[in-house]
C-alpha cells in the first residue's frame, strides 16, 4: 500500500543499485519495527539495538570511507536512508545529528580522530554536536562557551542547549570561543568532548516531541589537545562548510515524515467511509492529496539534486539551494501532517492513531538547523535582496 501512491514513481530516477537499497529497507522496516519496539523508545526515539542492526548491515556507515570500517557510499545514498528510515519510522533518531558530525570529521579530521571516532560510528555508535546556547540560537556567532590552553589541553566552561541526542552519543563536538577577533564569527573552534570527562554533565529537556534533546554544563572541563577538530579558529568556516550537508539531511528526514503522513491519510481516506462511501471520494478531500502528492514529488527531486551536487563537490558551498530543500521539506512535513490530523478528524488527533505523533515530529522540523525564517533570509540573500 506505502509504495503504491503516486509519489513513490520519482524511485524510477534511482540506479537498480538504489532502488534495491530502498526496497531492503523498507523490507527491514516492516520486519523490525513493532508496535511493541517503537513504544520501547516513545522518550527518544532511538533504538540502540536497531543502529547496530544497521550497522552490521553497512547501512549505518554509508558516508564513512571503507578504511575506517565505512561502506564507503555516497551523501545520496545517506539522503535515500534517511528518507526511508522517517517513512518506515525506524526508531534510529540520533542517525541524522551522527551524519552531521561524521561529515565534520570527514572534512576535518585527522587519521587519529576519523580511526577512533568514525570506527565507532561504524559500529553503531552515536556522535553529537552542540552549537546553540541559552543566548544564542539562530544567532551561533554570539556565543559564549569559551575554550583556552592549560599545560597542552584545553579547559571548556559554558553551557548548551538543544544538543540533540548527546545523552546517547559517545562524544559531542563542542563549538566554542577559544580566541578574540574583530567580528564574533571569529575566534571559533569545534573541540570533541568525550562524555566521561570529568565537569560534563548532560540534562534532559522535556518537548513536545520527547526527551530527544539536552542542555550541557561544562565546568572546567580538560580535554587533551588532539580534541581540536581541524584549525583552531577555523570554526565559524567549517561550519559553513557543513551546511549543505546539515540541511539536506534535515530535509531528507523531513520528506520521510511528511510521505508516512500522507501515506496513512491516504490509507485512511480509502477506508473510512461516511455519507455511504469512503471519504477519499469526495473532492475536497481529492484536491488535498492531490495537491500534497505533488508537493511531494516537488520535494523528492529538489532533495536529491541537492544531495547529487553535493556528491559532485563536497566542498562546494549551496546555500540556495540546500536552504531551499530545509523550507520546503519541513514545512511540507507539518503541512502534510496538520492535513491528515483534517482528514482523519477525531481518529487523528486521538493517541491511538499515529497521525498526532507525526505532527509533534514536524512542528519542530522548522525550528532546528535554522528556522524556515532563517532559511528564507537566506535565500533572499542569495537573490541578491
């Protein structure tokens, strides 16, 4: 029935290759995800378990040079997997902040770092990072969470907040201030704190959503001097130089979500039946697919043209276009959601459908990675406005 709508034709664009990695994990979703595994991991969202799965599967790795235990795939395959994961709702929440940080190393890295830390990835493992600040969300360059030099480490005092999934990562890259500069974007560098570092602590923020997220206190926190990743105040740069890759993968999750949406809308609409046939017959509810399904069209091919320039050039700057796919995809994620919860009427808003929890999913999905009001101030940017 999921791979039946209208939507799911733009498969046809993949090599055999993908397209027999999507149907493996769609087949591993409906083997492994149970009513009873997802209410195993209503807090978080992540299965420890199943990303272990997936990793013996080579699946977990996709982005991760085969030298360091990786498969050695392309930033697109990692778009396909994270799309199919949201659809399929495979409880692997933290995999999208991993990617983020593994793209960071992949840039970045020294062979030291990349054989510690992506071999842990590789094997399961989750990494984290943390830039946002009780006074600095949408605005990274003000914030305060300081780094200096101690005898050849480095002593960390600050606090962050919206570190997403750092109770369950290993590790979490740290964008601090470790030096002075003229404008506040300068003087920024990403250092790697394990999680057993003394000062470190870790506290749970209660969403909407769950418990997916943190604050961290680090209090005189001493990490060796190999913790650096990359130049030291290099920061704000290597920053902009994950974006791309940051966006598209917010996009691509959010395209998953907002596809499972309409698909149980739709399944829904087929079914239920009022006034002597099933509501799906009536036009205004026609026209609302409709028009979904090819905003969801629109959003698959914008997504992995995005992804495909990426693998292209890794190091080529997109800030149109990947900011482009964040806005469109996580707002038609809570689009597509805040229409099936129409659709279904009372059955969607009631907790034992899933169509409340896919909108307590979306709404946030515009919000992180930069709002969609930060996404179109950069677009507007890039029109020259």
């Amino acid at each position: 029935m999921l791979d039946a709508t209208l939507t799911r034709n733009a498969d046809l664009a993949l090599t055999d290759e993908q397209q027999h990695f999507v149907g493996a994990l769609r087949d591993f979703a409906s083997r492994e995800v149970t009513t009873e595994l997802r209410e195993s991991v209503a807090r978080d969202h992540h299965s420890g378990e199943v990303a272990r799965k997936l990793a013996d599967l080579g699946w977990w790795s996709l982005t991760i040079d085969e030298e360091y235990g990786g498969s050695g795939g392309t930033f697109s395959d990692a778009a396909l997997f994270l799309e199919e994961v949201a659809r399929g709702q495979i409880p692997v929440g933290a995999y999208g902040v991993t990617l983020i940080v593994v793209g960071a190393l992949n840039r970045f890295g020294t062979d030291e770092q990349k054989r510690e830390l992506l071999g842990s990835v590789a094997r399961g493992g989750v990494l984290a990072i943390a830039m946002s600040e009780p006074e600095a969300g949408s605005d990274v360059g003000s914030l305060t969470t300081r780094a200096r030099r101690d005898d050849g480490d480095w002593v960390l005092n600050g606090a962050k907040m919206w570190c997403s999934y750092a109770h369950r990562a290993t590790h979490t890259l740290i964008v601090c201030r470790s030096g002075e500069g003229s404008e506040k974007h300068e003087g920024l560098s990403m250092i790697f704190v394990p999680h057993d570092a003394e000062g470190f602590t870790i506290t749970p923020i209660k969403t909407l959503g769950g418990e997916e997220t943190n604050e961290l206190h680090l209090d005189n926190v001493r990490v060796p001097d190999s913790a650096l990743l990359g130049a030291e105040g290099n920061g704000w740069t290597q920053l902009m130089a994950g974006l791309n890759n940051e966006r598209v993968i917010l996009a691509a999750s959010a395209l998953g979500l907002a596809q499972r949406a309409f698909d149980d809308a739709l399944a829904y609409a087929k079914e239920r039946k009022q006034f002597g046939r099933p509501i799906g017959g009536f036009q205004a509810i026609q026209h609302k697919f409709a028009e979904l399904a090819t905003a969801l069209a629109q959003a698959r091919l914008l997504v992995r043209f995005v992804a495909r320039l990426t693998d292209e050039d890794p190091m080529r700057m997109l800030p149109q276009e990947a900011s482009m796919a964040k806005l469109a995809c996580t707002e038609l994620a809570k689009r597509c959601a805040l229409e099936g919860m129409q659709i279904m009427g009372g059955y969607g808003y009631a907790t034992e459908y899933p169509m409340e929890r896919h909108l307590r999913a979306a709404v946030v999905t515009t919000i992180y990675g930069g709002t969609s009001e930060i996404q179109k101030s950069i677009i507007a940017k890039t029109l020259g406005l």
